[in-house]
C-alpha cells in the first residue's frame, strides 16, 4: 500500500482497487523525485497523468501545490483518488478527471507548472500526450514535464521538448523536458 512520504501529508496511505494492476512509484523514487521539485512545487499547478493510485499528485497537495490536476483513466481507480482527496481534507486542492489521458486533456484548461506522465511502462511512447500538451496550451513557459519509464526503454527525441535530466533508480528512470519553444508534430 502506498504512503504519501513528506509534506503536510506525510505518511497517510493509499489504497486502490482491488484487482487493479497499479504499479505505484517506490518511495525512494518519490523522494528524489520532490527533493528535485522542492525549489519549484510551492504554488504550482501540478498535473499527474496515468494518476493510478494519486501519490505523486498527494505529494504535490502535500507539499505546497496550488492546484492539482489527478488524470486516471480506469473509473474505480479515479473514484479512489477521489475519496483519499475527501478523506485527507484536500479536495479543494486536488481535482479528478476520470477518462484517458488524451481525451482528459481536451477538457482541460490554463497552464501548468509541472506535469508528472507515468503510463504502464509496456505502452508506447506516448508522443500523443506531449503533442497536446503543447498544442492546447496546456504548459507553462518555463514548465517541467516528467515522464516516468522502464531505464531499459531508449526514449526518442520527444518534438517540441528538450531534455534536461535523467534520473535512474535501478528499475525506474525519470526524464524531465520542457518545451522548446517551436511545437512541432
């Protein structure tokens, strides 16, 4: 079960569905992961795509996020997020939109700050999702995206992003992009 490991939040846990195969980020993970976003997590509109469980977007709640946007595509997975949301006192903080990634971000709206992307690790690349982000105007000038994915998968040069770190924890590796400026498709 997975625990929410800092921030005004600090070690409640988490549940999912029963039978639902969630692959939650490892704790370790999570603390680097914010130990890296510390400077730039107070205020900022936090998006987390393939949400699973919600953790990385709790932490963000817990950690001083604004606002955050949990995307979870599974309805019972999303109902979950939703009532940890309630139960924790944070869902005026935490927003829930159950549906598909792609589809998700044709209802939303305004700019964020940090975008976390963790889809099953045995999809493709999901070079749809960073092209709508960019085209709907969906990130911030200066906004962070990570993408979360098995270290034995090669990523490809993402269009309309740059990478700007790469982080591995043994079976997990973190990118993070930001837009370059010239979106391209």
């Amino acid at each position: 079960m997975p625990k929410i490991t800092g921030g005004n939040l600090g070690s409640r846990k988490l549940k999912s569905p029963k039978g639902m195969n969630v692959r939650p980020t490892p704790g370790r993970v999570k603390e680097s992961l914010f130990s890296i976003l510390q400077p730039r997590i107070a205020g900022a509109r936090f998006l987390d795509l393939f949400a699973g469980t919600g953790a990385i977007g709790f932490e963000a709640a817990s950690r001083g996020a604004q606002s955050v946007v949990s995307v979870e595509g599974h309805r019972d997975t999303a109902e979950a997020i939703k009532e940890a949301a309630d139960q924790f006192g944070v869902s005026g903080t935490v927003d829930v939109i159950s549906a598909p990634v792609d589809r998700a971000l044709y209802r939303l709206d305004g700019k964020f700050d940090i975008v976390y992307a963790d889809p099953p690790y045995d999809n493709e690349i999901p070079l749809q999702m960073f092209r709508l982000l960019l085209e709907r105007g969906l990130l911030a000038d200066d906004a962070l995206v990570i993408f979360e994915h098995s270290a034995r998968t090669i990523l490809p040069d993402i269009p309309g992003y740059r990478g700007v770190r790469e982080e591995v924890y043994g079976d997990v590796a973190l990118a993070f992009f930001t837009p370059s400026g010239t979106a391209t498709g």
